[in-house]
C-alpha cells in the first residue's frame, strides 16, 4: 500500500505530512460503513470542503484573467470548469480509480470507473492537501489540474458546449460510427494560422470548419453537422 500511495504522490505533485488525511480523501461512505470506520472518516466530508475550495480558486483566476467577460460569461465558464463531467478527467489522469478504498457492494458494481465517486475522490484530495499543507499547496494543486483548460480560454479554444461530445453521442444513437477529422488546408503565417478540417462519417464528406488552432476547427465541423446534416 505505501508503494501505491508514494505513485499517487508523484502523481499529485504532493506528499502528505500526514497520511491519514490522504486514506481518509480516498475512503468512500461505503467502506467506512463496512469496517465500521466512524463517518467522519470517509471522504464527504472533505468532499464538501474541496468542492467549496476549487470553485473559490477558479472564481479568483477568473476574475484576475478574464476582466472583460462579463458576470453571466464568467458564471457559465465556472460552471463547466467545476462541472463533474470536466473534473473526472482530473480524476481518470491520475488514476483515482486505482487508489479508491471501497465497500464490497460498490467495487462489485464497478464503483472504481463511476464518474461520481472518482470526482468525490478528486475534491475530497484538494481539500485534503488544503488540510495538510495549506491554501497556496491546495492552489498549486488546482492550478495545475486547470492549466491546460486556462490556456483554452486564453487561446479563445475553449467552449461551454463540447459539440464533438454531443456529435458523437448522436451518432452512436444513430448506430453509426465516429466522426472523423482530417486537416485538409492551412492557411496564414506561423504564428497566425487558420486550420481547415473536414469532418467524415463513414467515409462520406458532412461538413467542413475552419478556425485558428485544430481543436477549434474540429469544434466547428462538429456543431454545423449537429445543426445542418444531423439534426
């Protein structure tokens, strides 16, 4: 078990002054109920904590970096931002799964891969770094985990509605197979390019997008087959 959490350790870019802080983020409700482990020491509690801390230190960079959104624009972005679908990639990145303490009723169901309980470990660690190591640890922390979605906003790559996402939940109702993507044109000097990409289902041309980084022209092709083929 020690070598297990000195991975998760360096994994987290953090080692515990105290590891009982760490068991207890890792413990859910039904392994404490099964060894009759007092429920203050499962990971809720801490939940509640690291979900009140995170949403305090986006709302910070928030402000300080993006002054001219407006309120509604900065609400909605926060709210992707702490949503659980975004912050179980956290969790499935540092294999949160792995290191879960569970009762025998949740590791039978498949408790390791649900997206609630992986995103309750992930808030339950931020509050327990907190706890360990205080708020600039706990800030570190979070920043890190963020980065890659801060720099997505500052690129103007970042978007409150993932149309990949939802083209490709359609088309699996459709049966059908996944989008594909293919850059077909690039246009403009190297430090101002616009991508053309072209979007295929089943080797049939749907639609085209265009944009300043791939991601975005991805994004594009996908919200105008959602819009105009697919809907």
């Amino acid at each position: 078990m020690s070598q297990k959490i000195s991975m998760l350790e360096s994994a987290l870019g953090y080692s515990f002054h105290n590891p009982a802080l760490l068991q207890r983020a890792l413990t859910h409700s039904s392994a404490a109920n099964e060894r009759g482990i007092a429920p203050a020491q499962d990971n809720e509690q801490l939940e509640f904590l690291g979900d009140a801390i995170i949403s305090f230190f986006i709302s910070d960079f928030l402000f300080h970096n993006f002054a001219q959104l407006r309120e509604g624009e900065l609400s909605k972005i926060r709210a992707h931002l702490v949503s659980s679908a975004n912050m179980f990639k956290f969790s499935s990145h540092l294999g949160l799964g792995e290191f879960l303490n569970l009762g025998k009723g949740e590791e039978k169901t498949g408790g390791r891969k649900k997206q609630a309980l992986l995103v309750d470990a992930f808030e339950a660690l931020v509050a327990a770094i907190y706890l360990d190591g205080g708020l600039q640890e706990a800030r570190k922390f979070v920043m890190n985990s963020f980065q890659s979605d801060f720099e997505a906003i500052g690129k103007g790559d970042f978007y409150l509605q993932d149309f990949k996402s939802q083209l490709q939940e359609k088309l699996q109702a459709l049966r059908l197979p996944p989008a594909e993507y293919s850059i077909i044109k690039e246009t403009g000097p190297d430090h101002k390019k616009l991508f053309f990409v072209e979007l295929k289902v089943k080797g049939k041309k749907l639609t085209e997008g265009h944009g300043e980084t791939k991601k975005s022209a991805e994004q594009q092709a996908a919200r105008l087959a959602l819009e105009t083929v697919l809907s």
